[in-house]
C-alpha cells in the first residue's frame, strides 16, 4: 500500500525515530514505526485486515470513515483510505484512545 501522512510531523516521527520517541515514548514510537511499516508493505486491504496482533478495524460515530491499528495499551494509530481500491492510507493521528 501507499502510505502518505496528515502532516510532516506524523511524516517526521516515520523517519526519525528520536523525533517519534520525544513525541509518543519510546514504546509507542518503536510500534508507530513498525505499524507504518506494515502498512507499506501490505499489498492489499483483504491481506492488512488478516494479519495476526494489528486489532485493525473501522471507527465509528464521529470517526466513521476512519480506522484504527493498535499500537501499545490504549495508543492508536489512526488512518483514512484515501481511494475506492483501499490501496492507499493516510495515517491521521496517533491517539491515546481513552486520553485520561
């Protein structure tokens, strides 16, 4: 798949591993990347959603249209398909999913 990023910063934290760690910890920041990672080297949506531990699965409510991969406890990478083959993303956010 295609990845491409909300904004430089997500794009940035992708590339750069101490910039990701500053942002999110080390932990969630090795996840970030490896997800990242995976999503690249999917082929296809029907082979992303079969893989074992991503929990990925769509939003619902005001984040319909997005989806969500786990990352670390409650962290979420959260990202959009950007074409009607789904071979292209967009990672949106990286969230802690209960934000307390």
């Amino acid at each position: 798949m295609q990845v491409r990023f909300r904004d430089k910063k997500l794009e940035r934290c992708f590339l750069e591993h101490k910039k990701a760690t500053r942002e999110f910890g080390e932990q969630v920041a090795r996840r970030f990347i490896q997800r990242v990672d995976i999503l690249q080297n999917a082929p296809d949506y029907d082979t992303l959603m079969k893989l074992p531990g991503l929990r990925c699965h769509p939003l619902k409510g005001k984040r319909a249209g997005q989806w969500a991969i786990t990352l670390v406890d409650r962290w979420r990478l959260i990202f959009t398909f950007k074409d009607d083959t789904r071979t292209i993303v967009q990672i949106e956010e990286v969230s802690n999913h209960y934000d307390d």
